[in-house]
C-alpha cells in the first residue's frame, strides 16, 4: 500500500506513458530537440539546439592573454550567429572541421550572450559556444543554405569612423607586406580597390589574410574582391581618404553585385 502523499506506482506509471506519448522520449524533466533550430531563433540558455548552417567565415587560431582560441561565423535563411571556440583542445577538435564554404551540422553547443557586439558585424544577440561534448559534423550541401549575408555599402558613403559595413570593388593596387614588430609580431597588406561610382578606398588585411592575398589573385586579370564585416578606421574623415580593416574577404564571388560591376568594367576600359 502506498503511503498517504506519496502517488500510487500506476497513477505515476500513467503519467509516464502520457509524457512519453506526446514528446516521444523517456525524460518527463527534459525535452530533446530533434529538429534543427533556425540560426534566428536561437536564444541564450536553448538546451539540446541541433543546429545547420553554412560557414561563411573563420579567424585563424589566436593566441590571447587567456589562451588560444578561434571564431567562425554560421549562417541559413534566418540569420547568421558567431561560434566561438577556447584553449588547444577545442582548437584541434574543432577547427578544421568548420571550413569556409561547408554546410555543417552542430549539437550539444551552448547559447550564451554574444560577446562585444560592438566591434562585430554580426548582429546576433547570441553566439554559440564550443565544449567537448559537441558535435561538429559536416552535411551534404542545399540550395537553401545560402552563401553570403551581405549588403554592400557604396565606398563614399565609407565615412563614419567605427562603422561596420560590407564592400565590393575591383583590386586597383596591391602594397607590399609589412611586418609590424610589437609585443606580438604581426604583419599587414595594404589594397586599394575601385567601385563603379570611380571612388577608392585602402583595405588593410591583417596576418594570414594579408600573406596569402597575392596568391589567390596571381593568376586573375581585375580581380573583384567582396569584404564583409569591414570596420571604417577613424583617418578616413580627418584625410579624406578611406581606410577600412578587413575581416573576410571573397574574391570574384558570384553575386548578382559582382556581375554588375564587371559590366561597368567592360564598359569602362
């Protein structure tokens, strides 16, 4: 016989089996999601969130006062949020599998409040955390991942120093690669690109960016190049000229902006 207050084996037995029939999993405490959860609808603290999108950037491997870490940026037909993963394990566990271009799958990550907003072009109030316990896995490729979330500002309108905007031009002019010796010895390139509105602006690529540039384009003849996430320095309003420190680049990208302004090119030479 069951003690007074305590239910009775068939009457929680019957709770149970309800619970079982209308989330189809064991736990009355916690619900699995099964469904991929759209990259807008994410919100800090989701448990469970199996997530799908296409990487459409990753910074290298930086090393920082609290130990090596990396960022990476997702997107679908929602939206786009930052990853982010810290220390050597994550590292090696994680990112080569998260590849610019590739669609992948995530589970088992957290949600947590996305993290200086203020210098990031991802405006996602949450970003998305690395553990050992994830799952990074990448998928089959669809027509509805798309490639890019940019929105392109004309370069005269490049003005407002601190602002975060998106670029395209034509490669006028490469500068050599300086080294810059700090505390940390880092190098930088110097482009100047060209829109079809005949106004210039200087793209400063940093470190790996800024090595490997000239190679990507050694073989191309007027390289357009894309930038997203471009920070306008604070010397644009004080010189009259544009100075911009890029983040991600795409070279001749194939977007309806691109082909548009290799017509003006044609047109123009």
């Amino acid at each position: 016989m069951a003690t007074p207050g305590t239910p009775s084996p068939k009457k929680y037995q019957s709770k149970l089996s309800l619970h079982r029939e209308r989330t189809g999993i064991d736990s009355p405490k916690k619900k699995l999601l099964t469904e991929f959860v759209k990259i807008a609808d994410l919100t800090v603290g989701l448990q469970n969130a199996k997530i799908k999108g296409r990487v459409i950037s990753r910074t290298q491997q930086i090393h920082t006062a609290h130990g090596v870490m990396f960022s990476a940026v997702i997107m679908d037909s929602t939206s786009c949020i930052r990853i982010v993963g810290w220390g050597t394990t994550l590292c090696d566990l994680y990112y080569n599998k998260l590849k610019v271009g590739k669609v992948v799958t995530l589970d088992s990550v957290g949600i947590k409040i996305a993290a200086q907003r203020s210098y990031s072009w991802v405006d996602h109030l949450s970003q998305i955390t690395l553990n050992k316990l994830s799952l990074v896995d990448e998928s089959e490729d669809s027509a509805d991942m798309p490639r890019h979330n940019l929105t392109f500002t004309k370069l005269e309108k490049c003005v407002d120093s601190g602002k975060v905007v998106d670029v395209i031009g034509v490669v006028y002019e490469i500068g050599e690669v300086i080294t810059i010796k700090t505390a940390k010895q880092s190098c930088k390139r110097e482009i100047t690109i060209l829109d079809q509105w005949n106004k210039m602006a200087t793209i400063t690529m940093w470190n790996e960016t800024a090595e490997k540039f000239i190679i990507d384009i050694s073989s191309l003849d007027n390289a357009i190049v894309a930038f997203g996430g471009v920070k306008v320095s604070a010397f644009a309003r004080d010189s009259g000229e544009i100075f911009l420190d890029s983040f991600d680049d795409s070279i001749n990208p194939d977007i309806p902006d691109e082909r548009e302004l290799r017509e003006w090119l044609k047109d123009n030479q």
